[in-house]
C-alpha cells in the first residue's frame, strides 16, 4: 500500500492449490473533514455460486467481487455508513427466481454454500449501517443496521441499545426480517428476534 494523490490504495494477491489467482484492490479517500468515501474489489477466475453449490455445471469465468461507499461522522459522535455491494458469482434476478420455484434441495444446498462462505446469496445488495455513541447520555451508543436484498426487496433490520459501565455493558437488540417467502431475508426462520444481553468484563 502507499499513499497516492489523497487516494490509500492496497493491492493484493491471494492464490493456493486448486484456486486461481484472486487479485484484490482496496481504496479509501478522505473527502472533507467528516466524509470518508471507500471502494474494494475482488477479481478472478472462479465458478458461480450455484455450480459450487452442484445446482448447475461448471461455469469457471472470470468474476469481480466489489462494494464502495461513503461514511459520514458529524460533530455529535454519530457515524453514518451507506454501501452498495455487488456479487458477481451470485444469482442474478432470473436465476435467483428460478431457483426459488424449483428444487426444495437445490435451493437448501446453494443457500448452507452462501451462508457458509458469508457471500451474498444474489448478485446485488445495499448496507446501511449507523451508530451514535453517548447518544443524548454519556457511555450510551445506539446502532442500527439494514441489509436490502436489491434483487428480490427483502430485508434484514437490527437496532441496537447498548450502556456500558467501568466493567459492565447492558445491551437491547432486536432484529426483524422481512420479504416474500424463499426471498434471501424473508426465508430466515426467526422473523422478529429480541434479546437483552449483559456482559461482565474480569
């Protein structure tokens, strides 16, 4: 990595038995005193998700990976972050439908893949994510999170409370997913999660 014309660029190069070369590109720019704009990508010869999965033949091509965006921090300590990602070995709008009206089996096993290696199950997706600390009290930090499936409109929410002491935090969360069934949110099963945690550190 070096600086460059205000640019911090990192290339990388990752590679192994049975694994094309994958190269790697990450950029963050400082835009003014409370923008930071970001932009990573991922490239290489690989198959889809789906031929990985075994629900369609082979298909190694060369498949981008990218995700950039902006984070705003204002002078209240709250940090605003909005990112659109882009899965080149995901589903697009076609297969994604077709696979939710074929096989249970089919559609059981390309997800567990997606899951398995944390990748978006479609080929595009938007993140927002925003967190204020000492929101309105000192030592509170609130957090919210949205994912938005921009292929089949589903969504995964979180929000988040969370006070901390010298030793102890205390944390309200609640997580709701929503969209049509066999979407990527909507088929989770839990469709409203809300749990109190607490934490003791030693």
């Amino acid at each position: 990595s070096q600086k460059l014309c205000g640019l911090s660029p990192q290339f990388l190069l990752q590679g192994g038995d049975g694994q094309s070369a994958q190269l790697g590109l990450n950029l963050t720019a400082l835009l003014n005193d409370s923008t930071v704009a970001f932009f990573e990508w991922s490239g290489g010869r690989s198959e889809s998700l789906a031929a990985q999965a075994g629900v369609a033949p082979p298909d190694e091509a060369f498949r981008s990976r990218a995700a950039g965006g902006l984070t705003y921090t204002t002078p209240q300590n709250l940090s605003l972050t909005f990112e659109v990602q882009y899965n080149g070995a995901g589903l697009d709008r076609a297969g994604w439908d077709a696979l939710r009206r074929g096989s249970l089996a089919a559609y059981a096993a390309y997800r567990q893949l997606a899951a398995n290696l944390q990748d978006p199950a479609t080929r595009y997706n938007l993140f927002f994510y925003a967190l204020w600390q000492d929101a309105m009290v000192k030592h509170l930090d609130l957090a919210a999170m949205v994912r938005y499936d921009a292929i089949d409109h589903s969504r995964l929410q979180w929000l988040e409370a969370r006070y901390h002491w010298p030793k102890v935090d205390f944390a309200l969360q609640a997580q709701v997913n929503s969209g049509e069934p066999g979407s990527q949110y909507g088929a989770l099963p839990e469709r409203r999660v809300v749990q109190a945690l607490l934490r003791y550190y030693f």
